[in-house]
C-alpha cells in the first residue's frame, strides 16, 4: 500500500511571505513612499491573521499609499506568481518520496485561481499526484473532509502518513485530527504553547521534512 505525504502551500513548499515583502517593496517604491515591508507585517499582522481586503486597506493606510486597495490586491496576484519560488530542497525532497513510493499531494486554503496559479508557475504540479484547494472543494483545513479528499484521490490512507505546514491551527490541528502525523514548519516563532496544537516534529526548513518522511532523521 503507498504511503502519503501532504504539504501545504504556501511558506511551507513556496517562500510567499518573501514574495509579498518583495511586492509591498515595489510598491512602496513606484509611488515614492517610505517604510519597511516587514516593518509593516511585524506591526498589522494582516498577512496572517486579516482577510485580503483589511490586508490591503492596511497596506495603503499604513505607507500612505495614493492608490486603491481593490486595484492593489489585482495587481498584487498578477505580480506574486512571478516573484515566488520553491524553497530549496523541494523539487528534489519531492522526488526523493516519489522515488520511494510515497504518494503526493498538496493541501491548501485558499482561492482556486490563485493557488493554482501559483503551484503552476513554480512548476510543483509535475512532482504531486493531487491538489486540494479549500476554495474549489468547499472544505477547509482543519476540517478533516480536506485531507480525506486528498487520501482518496491519491490512492493512499491516511494512517501512518504526514501532514506538514507552518500553521498550527489549519496544518497541525488538521492534520492530527486526520490521524496524520505532523512536522511544523515554524520559520523561527516560538514553540507551541500549552493549549496549541502540537505538531509531532518541529523543524526549520521545509527541506528537513523529506528527511524526517524517509527515516533520515
């Protein structure tokens, strides 16, 4: 029986956090204003916690930006698939588990046309067997009925297979519920607090996640 390995999308298999610095950069820097980019996600949160519409709005409060917030978001998703890249290791972790037989998918919240965009343009589409994006099939992570989809569709259970992220409420709380085991991605924040879901491993870059699968680690 092949095994399962999940991951999701974004700062997780692609950098789309240094992507959108990128982007607020540019930005900033066409309409001649001042600040800092990772200034501005440290201090409004937005990226992580805000719906894209408060991220935007924040973004032209926040550098005084004499544009529209709506227009922004447009030019933002047409502009992010170019800046994004796989982090390293991935195209050759995702190999490695397919050359062991390990069936592969990725798990994803978001908007179909725009998750989709972005695996296509960093070309992960080639190293998976599935993608499942919340948006198009009506569930979302942690919701359990996600990652049963993904099991189905790539034609292997989910016991004894892994779920690997960097958000511990939708990857880890999901994952576990799914009775996956989880690797949390925590790209240097704290450790899970009492109370948080907890992640079966910790690791720090996403490329450590092919050596935990495979029994390396």
């Amino acid at each position: 029986m092949p095994r399962l390995a999940l991951f999701d999308l974004d700062d997780t298999l692609i950098s789309s956090k240094d992507a959108f610095i990128a982007w607020i950069g540019e930005v900033v820097a066409a309409h001649g204003a001042g600040g800092d980019a990772r200034g501005f996600l440290e201090k409004e949160h937005v990226f992580w916690t805000g719906s894209p519409d408060d991220t935007f709005r924040g973004l032209v409060d926040y550098f005084a930006l004499p544009a529209d917030p709506a227009e922004l978001m447009h030019a933002y998703r047409g502009r992010m698939v170019e800046l994004l890249a796989p982090y390293p290791g991935v195209t050759d972790g995702l190999e490695a588990l397919r050359d062991a037989g390990w069936r592969i998918g990725i798990v994803t919240n978001g908007f179909g046309d725009f998750q989709n965009a972005k695996i296509d343009a960093v070309g992960l589409r080639a190293y998976v067997d599935v993608v499942c994006v919340s948006d198009v099939e009506g569930t979302w992570k942690p919701e359990a009925k996600i990652f049963e989809l993904a099991s189905d569709r790539a034609g292997a259970p989910l016991e004894g297979g892994w779920m690997v992220g960097d958000s511990l409420a939708a990857d880890i709380a999901g994952g576990n519920g799914a009775g996956l085991h989880t690797a949390w991605l925590h790209h240097g924040r704290p450790l899970p607090a009492a109370g948080d879901p907890q992640p079966d491993q910790v690791i720090e870059y996403t490329a450590e996640a092919f050596d935990l699968i495979l029994g390396r680690r």
